[in-house]
C-alpha cells in the first residue's frame, strides 16, 4: 500500500460507505429498467433523481447494519447481525426478494440459521450480501485471512448459497484491494489478475477473465451486459462492479455514472461500483451535488460517515495492538 496518513484513509474509509450510498441512491429509480429506458428518459443519468431525490434502498441500510455489528460485537455471530438488519429494516426501501423473505420468516419467529435457505433450493446466489459488504473489507483489508472469514459469515445470514457467498468475498477482496492502492497509481490489468490468482471459485475466476478481457478490447456498454451480466445475481453484478470501477479509474463519477446507466441491477451495482471507487479515491472524490442530494441523519450520510470514522478507529487499535504484541515477542 503506498504510504498513507490517517488523513488519506480516513478519506478513503468514508469514500467507501459514501460511495455506497451514492451508487446506491443514484441507481434506485431506474431499478430494473433497460440501458435503452434510460436513455430515453434521462439521456445520460448522472445525478439523484426522483422522490424522494438521494434516497437509498436496503443496500445501504444493510451495510449500516453491518457496520454497526462490526464495532458492537467482539464475538461475530450471525444470529446478531441477522437481528440487526432486522432492527433497520423498512419495506420502503426497495430490499432484494431474499432478503426480504428472510426479513418476513424472521419477523414470524423463524431461526436465523435457517430462514435464509428458503428462498431458492440452495440458499440465495444474488448479489446483496456483496453489496453490504463494505465495512467488513475496511476493517479488515490489512488481513486476508479474517477478512475472507468475516465476509463469509456476514453472507451466510441472507445469502447461503456458495455463489452467494463467494461474490461477497470477491467483492470484499476487491475494496480491500482498492484500499491498498487508495492514492497510488491504477494498473487495472494487474488488479484483475491479482484478484483472480487468489479466487478459488471457478465461475468467478471466469468472470474476472472476462473482465480482463473487457478491459483489453475496451468493451461497449451492450458487451460488458452480454460477458459480464447486470443482474441480481452474484455472478452477474460483482465482476460488473469492477470492470465499472477499472474501465473509468480515473474518475468515481464516471465509474458510477457508467454502472448505473448499464440497466438491470441499477442500484446494487451501483452501490458495489461507489464501495470499490471509494475505497480508491476517497470521498474527496465524490461529486458535492452527489453528497448534498444524500437523506440525512441517522439514515444517511451523517451515520454513514461517523461509522467510517469508528471503523477507522477500530483498525488503527487494531494495528496498533498486534504492533504492541510483536514487540513484546521480540523483546
């Protein structure tokens, strides 16, 4: 990781839950539609659009609950991240059909540790445990082993089939990735082959080469639809997420801009898309007028930033402690 002050990743651990929430808010009213809608109603759609305007869907409200389970809990149990999630659902907020009938199971008094594999015959493979996913990749990027550990069992809570479950460990491992280069130089090429030497699922490893391969020929817009999909599926949104960040890694607003105007899983992607950007750019990047049309208080930006600083916080102890330990070893 290039040298970086508290300062740097304190830009870089709000640019991530910020970029969530904007991919997420921007990428809301045009759920589901096509490329060709959009384009139609909205030419280029590039800002907050709708009523109310900023306003985010479950994604978001999921990854605040992630978060808050992250810095409340010593013991990573996903019976207390389950009952989190249900402390802050709202049916307004456009939840994934998964989750939201592990959300009504609960409600009902169902266990935790099993409402989640009703929806689909294996579990869920879509991507929102991937889009939640955040938090735990800031706080653990410096340390694969736990990251990859910690992501899973966040995953299993609503989405417990192996591809479901593997996309939200891609999708930890690629902010946690971008986190590490947060102010160096992008070598899209390399980060995709970093990434795909390391993924151990076979589909995923696929799409990361597809990805590549994107990047290579410079892919159209109908093409990253047709190789990489834009869907609710793991498969079809993870690998979609971050050939939008690579393709445009200049620029967080182009990247976003380019996830949400592809159709389909508008708002996942996204919100998957601004996690990875932030992480990179920080939220320094991000377009004032994106921030200004974000809801506020206790569901939007101020929450969000204030559990970026918590989590940065808990890392620098975190650092700080195992610092302590070797030093104490070796003296």
């Amino acid at each position: 990781m290039p040298s970086a002050s508290v300062q740097d990743l304190r830009d870089a651990f709000r640019g991530s839950l910020l970029g969530t929430a904007v991919g997420d808010a921007i990428g809301r009213p045009v759920q589901g539609w096509s490329a060709a809608r959009i384009a139609r109603e909205h030419g280029e759609l590039r800002d907050p659009v709708g009523h109310p305007r900023g306003r985010t869907t479950g994604d978001t409200q999921m990854t605040i609950a992630l978060a808050e389970w992250l810095l409340e809990h010593e013991i990573l149990d996903g019976g207390e991240l389950a009952r989190g999630i249900q402390r802050r659902y709202d049916p307004d907020r456009n939840y994934g059909r998964t989750t939201a009938d592990f959300l009504r199971r609960l409600k009902g008094g169902e266990r935790w540790d099993t409402a989640a594999s009703h929806a689909f015959a294996r579990g869920s493979f879509g991507g929102g445990a991937a889009a939640r996913i955040a938090p735990c990749a800031l706080l653990f990027h410096s340390d694969r082993a736990t990251l990859e550990r910690v992501a899973e069992t966040s995953a299993l809570v609503t989405h417990c089939h192996p591809l479901g479950v593997a996309g939200a460990v891609l999708q930890a491992r690629q902010i946690a990735l971008a986190l590490e280069n947060h102010g160096g130089v992008l070598d899209a090429i390399a980060f995709v082959v970093e990434l795909r030497s390391t993924t151990a699922t076979i589909e995923f490893r696929q799409k990361l080469r597809a990805v590549e391969e994107c990047l290579e020929r410079r892919a159209s817009a109908k093409t990253v639809r047709d190789r990489l999909g834009c869907n609710a599926t793991a498969l079809g949104s993870v690998s979609t997420a971050l050939y939008c960040f690579l393709s445009r890694g200049q620029s967080l607003e182009e990247a976003i801009a380019f996830a949400v105007n592809l159709g389909g899983e508008a708002h996942s992607i996204g919100a998957m898309t601004g996690a990875i950007a932030g992480a990179f750019h920080g939220a320094s990047a991000i377009p004032p007028r994106w921030l200004d049309a974000l809801e506020r208080g206790e569901e939007g930006r101020e929450a969000l930033e204030r559990l970026a600083d918590r989590l940065l916080d808990r890392w620098l102890s975190r650092k700080a402690s195992a610092a302590s330990s070797i030093g104490r070893a070796g003296s």
